[in-house]
C-alpha cells in the first residue's frame, strides 16, 4: 500500500510507457511557477480511456497520488506532485474524435492543444477561440477553467466545454453533458469538472464549443494619457454591447519593451489592443463607435490593421511582450498576479497595485483582459534574489485582499493551485470553501487526485 | 422527529406566516404538471435568509421536507410535495436589492419575477433577458436553469447567474461566486446550484447578469413550405454567426391557431419569427442576411416589424399561441415536450415526433427554440381521458429516447422533477446519475430537500 507498489503493480502493464527514469521525471517535475522542481515517483503514458482507468484504479488501491498531466503550462503549481505520485501524461491521447461542422463542436482528447485543434479546424471555417497564452492542452484549459484575450466576446471555458468523459478515482468512467446547446437536465457534473484542477477526476475526453470563423476581422490599437483612460474607455464599449472579440490594455512599461524588442515605434503610453469580428460593415461600425470612445477617453493615434499580416504583426508584439520585457530584464522572470474585479472597480484596483510597487524595486508591468475586470500585474524579479521574491509574494497578496474587498476574485485565469489556496477561506467564505472539501471527499475518498491543490486539508 | 413536530417547533416564531390552512396548502398543492393537487402540510413565509435558515435547521433536525416555491410556474412537478413537509415560500423576499449599472448585474431576492426585474430596470438601459413563457421568479428560474426564447443569443440563467446566497440543509449559509464576468477560483458551486431544483440547497439571493438594452430592434416573420426548410434556415444562420436576439419556429397548427384568436391572417405554414439587436445598421444588415438565407430555404412573405407596437404585436401572437391553440381546442390541455438536440438533427428529430401522433388522435402543435436545438410538442389532451394522456405519455417518452439517440437530452429548459427522472440513468449513465445522488446525500444527509426529484432513489 505505497506509491512504490502502485508503481509495481502498474509496471507490467505499462512496460516503457512507465517510466521511472531520472531525466523523465525531473522533466515532468518542473512547473511555470516559483516551485522548485519537484519530480514525480513515475510518469505514465495512458493511450486510452480503459487504461487511464486502470491507473486510477490502481493508484486508489495502493493510495497513491496521481497529477494528470497536459502541457505543463499552468502557473500556479497545478502539476507539481507535492506528495509525490505518478504523473499521468496525455502526451498519447492527443487526437482530434471527431467534428461536427453543422453542430460547431469537436470531440477531443485531453491532450489535444489549442493550437493543434485550430490548425485542424482550418479547413472547416470554425475555430476553437479560447487562447491562454502558452499552447496549452485542452483537457488541461478545462481542468484549470482557462481563458485569454477572446474572453471578452466568446467566454471561457467554462462557456466552452459542452461535455466530458472522466475517469473517476475509483476507476469508473462517466460522461457528463451532451452535444445540445442547452440543457435543464440535473446537476451541472461538467461544470463541476471545469475547474477542478484534477483533484475530482481525471478528463479523458471532451466535447468543446466551435465559433464560425468571421467574415472580417480588424484590430486597432490607441494610446491613453493614463491608465484610468484606457480603463474607462473599456467600460463604456462593454456597456454599449459592442461585441469587440478582444480588448487588451497593455501598460507603458509593456510599450516600452515592445519597441525595444520588435521594430515597433509607439507612444510610450498606455494603449488599448482591440479586435473587431463580423461582417465587413460590422468590423467597420464596431471600430468606429470604438474609436469615438476611445477619442473621449483622451486615447489617440488610433490606428487600424485590416490586413492579415499587419493584424499578426500587433498581436505577436501583443504575444511576445512577455519575451520583450525578459530581454529588456536580463536574467528576470515575470512573478505573475491575476486579479479580476467588477469592471467599474479595475482601475482602481489596478492603479493602487501598481502605486504599491516601491520604486526602489523591480519593474512591474500590466497587461489586462479589460473587458473581462481581468489583469496581470507581472513582477520582474531575480529568481536568486529570496527577498526581491518575498517582496513580489508580499505584493501579490496585497492585490488578491484587494481584489476581494472589491468583489472580485483572487483568480480570474490562471486557478488556485497551490499558490492562491490561502485565499479560498477568504473568497468563498469557511463554509463554501469547507463545501468543496465535502465534494471532494465525496468524489475521491482516498485523496488521490492532485492532493494538495486547491481543497482544504490535503 | 416528523412533519408535525417540525410545524409545531416553527410556529411559535413565524405566527401568522407559517399557515396550515387547507385553502392555503390547497393554493400551493397546484401545480402546472399533469401532477393531482398535492398539498404540503404546511406553508411558511420567511423574510429573511436567517428565518429561511431557521427553518433549514429545524425541518432538519425533525426530518421534514422542504419544498421551496418561488411563482409555482416549473412544468416538471418541481413543487410537489410528493412525501408532504413545509412549503417555503418567497413571496415576502422579493426585493431588487442592487443594480450596478456599471458593471451589468443585479443583486435580487429569490420572489423577484423577471417582469418585476425588468420594470426595476427600465430607467437603467439595461434588462434581464431570460424569458420562459411565465413570469416566473428569479429563484425558481436558477432552480430549473431556465432560458426561453433569447437564450440563443443571451444564454440561460446557466450563463446569467454570477453569485448566490445558499441556505444548506443543515441550515448553514453560503455564497458561491462573485461579481466579477470570470473565475478560475475552485469548483463552480453556483452552476451546480443552478438546476438543481431545490435538492441541495435553498437560493436566498441572486446576483444575476444584466445586458444593455439594445440601440435598434427589429423582428420578421417569414413563412416557409416545411418545416425542414425553416430548420435549415436556422441553421445557417447559426453557422453564420448571425447575432439574432431570438429566432423562433411556430408550426402551421399554431399558426392556424393563432390567426383564429387574433386578427392576424398569416399564411398557414411553418413560420419562424425572428428578432435582431444591434445598432441601426447591423440590425438592418443581420435581417438582410437572414432574410436571404430565409429565401434559399423556401422562405416567402418575409415580413418586416420595426416599430415597437407591431413587434409587440407579433410577440405577442407568438407568447399568446397557447391561449390561442386553447381556444381552438376547448376543454383542452397541452401535454408539453421539451427535447433539445444538436441542431444537426433538430428538423429529423421534429419531424419522427410528429409523425408519431396518430392522425386519430388529438392535435400537436410545434414551437421550437430553434436557435438552441429546442423544440415542445404540446398534446392537446382533455385531461379527464386517461387514455388520451397514456397516450401523451407514451408519446413523449418516444421523444425523449429518440433525443438521447440523437445525442441531446431529455430537457431542453423544463427540468427533471418527477416527470423526467426515469430518464436521468439513460441521459447520464447509471454511473453518472449514481454521482449525482453521492453529492446530494453529501449536501443534504437528512434528504429534507425537496425529496422524490432529480437524483436516484429519494
């Protein structure tokens, strides 16, 4: 009854596909956030639905933790196997089921990407819109409730996934949700699963929403005199119901790099990076009516990119200024926050989190999915340097109180993980949060699945 | 420790708002289902979410269902207190408690109806658009995930519902959710609240999102040859990304019905009434292209309703058919359907359920949520023939297992109450279903929660 027996025990079966190796285990033991490397036991590679659940099985038996496992690329410690375990790579049930272009959705395998998928939408005029920044795996999206810039108009997730198949830890396999639009048919078991972060079971499969590719699609970027501008300028296109496809504030500090790092020239200043999607004469309105808001914010140098290559061309600077700001500070990684307030409370929340930042420290910049209330304040500190870390800890904490004195919450994106556990007594209260716990028990007795994350006590 | 002793420990604090009156308990053993007149053993009136809370607590302790009641309008037998206990009524809360107008949502009571929501709002540019036929309370509507005709264009109360107070069954209180338009914050406590019809917890407060009214309005009818044409006619408008507000399908019978009882003289065929919202211009191009895609599919006689009063007019022909088909059918009573499909299979799935009446029998009428894959088919049944009702029942079941063939569910929007529940293990599998009855046993232990709905064997 180990880890180590669970291991033997699942071996035969498995031959090379478990691995026990050094290398293999401190490649799948690293993580996008500030947890030192932390390998599991094993790493297996599951082709099927059945054997996935054969290791679920198994590990319950043995009691032994398993973290499934998509792309890695969560950032609050999602996949880091704190107690140990087997790590369950999808890494061999990548492939696209099936799609049903009349119905807009597709059949996936967890560890479909993002991009995978678009890239075998394309001929089909449908794209799968939800876009975290890194290549992320489906199944892990749903896992941590993902969203990114096309939040705003096409929602996350959450609105993204219709149904599931998952393996629970005893080894059974249900399916939740259908391929219907809506339904009033019991307990919401898939948005339940959306957002679990592996701790209630394991996602082999999943049916995701499609949108149809527009007919015209044109961005725009403008500068603001502050930050407040940009902001307010957000709120009023939200409110007007224009459907903008993406409206991303990005700070001078961004713009700064930006320009240092691609060939770019623009005003040292807060802007606004915007899309339009629609028919050619609706892209044409929606920009107009958002240039209007955008001139009475004090936003200028409004400029338009139609054409395909000039709209990559923005939204690759957009992409990459994670990339710009890393070169412009050598040897610095971004500690990353993500706040999400009511949007009539963003830019205060966002302004007092930046006057935070003692000038004598490291930079600070903001991105934000403003029309979400969502931002990233990103704390460029030396990963050696433990109180320039201690300081970014510090601050981080400080803009989730905020957040939550504002009615908002602690994670608009990025999950709970470990990193943000500390606050779910806060948001959901003891007893919402002692409620998830209940569920959780309830669902995986022997905490098995991702212990650690997420649910008080394990 | 029963019914009785729980009644006798409440009284002595709610006085004259705790009633066990037979013309009272009478008023709210009606139902809207083909279920007898059921009476509680008791109706009780809270003000406040604490006397909701004491009374969760005391029915607790003495073992006495609850059934919570916001307008009595569910169509599933969702308030029948099939194993007798207390009514709770919310007609005392029933207050708008916040409008943030900023940000686009409302802080409500359980009692607030969507009409009174709406009147709440009118100087504010915003409304609630979630609209079931009846002007059903806010709370009951989260209960049973309710949407109506604007869902393909707003979503339902699955989308609209951002954070809620919860009164458990050990009378514990909760809030699930915040203000903020995303979270990736822990499980998702508030879409497994909403639909779940009153068997995990009891809804004392909503925070529900709100739209912007729209610039310009306007609705067409459009008659069409078949019923597969104006199916497909949805489709592609669908497929097109075409943002209709509504895009209803009325069949001949309801047509003929509905040009019997109001002065319209429609051509006897399967229409769809269609709405827009937009600005001006989109408003005018979405019809144009709509109305085009109409033509391909058969469509003739498209016809226009900019002005208020004439799309009032025409909604209200279309919110009116029942009445209409009622007065066609005197003595008469719909036996409603509520299948919902992937809209791939909504014109075959309609059709085999239409030509499954016999010719012999009573009259259907069709009415579909087109946009959603949403469809009724009403029996016009006299409710004092028994064999006439088997016969409804037997055809709806024949509807309900050719929805789940067709990879949809068995409730589009109605819920699951008593009526749906023998098909819960096929819609979800054993073991999906089994799930749901694990998370009720774990919210409410005593099962004093509305009992004999929704989850297997209670």
């Amino acid at each position: 009854m180990s880890i180590e027996s669970a291991i033997a025990a699942l071996k035969p079966q498995f031959g090379a596909r478990l691995s026990t190796g050094e290398s293999v285990r401190d490649q799948y033991g690293r993580n996008e956030a500030w947890y030192p490397v932390t390998p599991p036991d094993a790493v297996v590679w599951p082709e099927t639905t059945e054997e996935v659940a054969t290791v679920a099985r198994t590990c319950n038996e043995h009691g032994c933790p398993i973290i499934a496992w998509g792309a890695g690329t969560s950032l609050e410690g999602h996949i880091v196997p704190v107690q140990g375990g087997i790590t369950l790579s999808f890494d061999r049930m990548n492939r696209v089921l099936e799609i049903h272009d009349e119905d807009m959705d597709a059949v996936v395998q967890p560890g479909v990407t993002r991009m995978q998928l678009n890239e075998e939408l394309r001929a089909t005029g449908l794209f799968f819109p939800i876009d975290p920044g890194a290549d992320a795996s489906i199944g892990g999206m749903a896992a941590t409730r993902a969203s990114g810039t096309c939040a705003v108009r096409y929602g996350t997730m959450r609105e993204s996934v219709m149904a599931l198949e998952v393996v629970m830890a005893d080894g059974r396999i249900i399916r939740t949700g259908t391929r219907a639009r809506k339904a009033s048919n019991g307990y919401d078991l898939t948005k339940l699963f959306v957002g679990s972060e592996g701790t209630l079971g394991i996602i082999t499969e999943l049916t995701v929403r499609l949108h149809a590719q527009p007919e015209a699609i044109s961005a725009a970027i403008c500068a603001f005199e502050d930050i407040e501008g940009a902001v307010q300028a957000v709120q009023q296109t939200i409110q007007m119901s224009v459907p903008v496809a993406r409206i991303e504030l990005v700070d001078d500090v961004c713009i700064r790099a930006i320009n240092a790092y691609s060939d770019y020239s623009m005003a040292e200043a807060p802007h606004l990076f915007i899309e339009f999607h629609g028919t050619e004469a609706g892209v044409a309105e929606q920009a107009e009516i958002v240039g209007e808001i955008c001139v009475e914010n004090g936003g200028s140098g409004f400029e338009w990119a139609t054409r395909t290559e000039d709209r990559n061309r923005l939204w690759a600077a957009r992409h990459n200024f994670y990339y710009a700001i890393k070169a412009m500070c050598p040897g610095r990684t971004g500690y990353n926050t993500d706040a999400c307030v009511p949007i009539s409370r963003l830019a205060e929340c966002l302004m007092e989190s930046r006057k935070d930042v003692p000038e004598d420290s490291f930079l600070a910049t903001t991105i934000g999915h403003a029309g979400d209330g969502n931002f990233h304040l990103s704390y460029m500190v030396d990963p050696e340097n433990a109180e320039e870390i201690a300081l970014a800890k510090k601050l981080a904490d400080r803009i989730s109180e905020r957040t939550l004195a504002m009615g908002g919450t602690v994670s608009g994106e990025h999950g709970i993980g470990i990193g943000k556990k500390k606050f779910m007594a806060q948001e959901h209260g003891q007893e919402g949060w002692e409620l998830m716990g209940q569920i959780k028990r309830t669902f995986d007795p022997a905490g098995i699945l991702n212990p650690g994350k997420l649910v008080p006590g394990n």
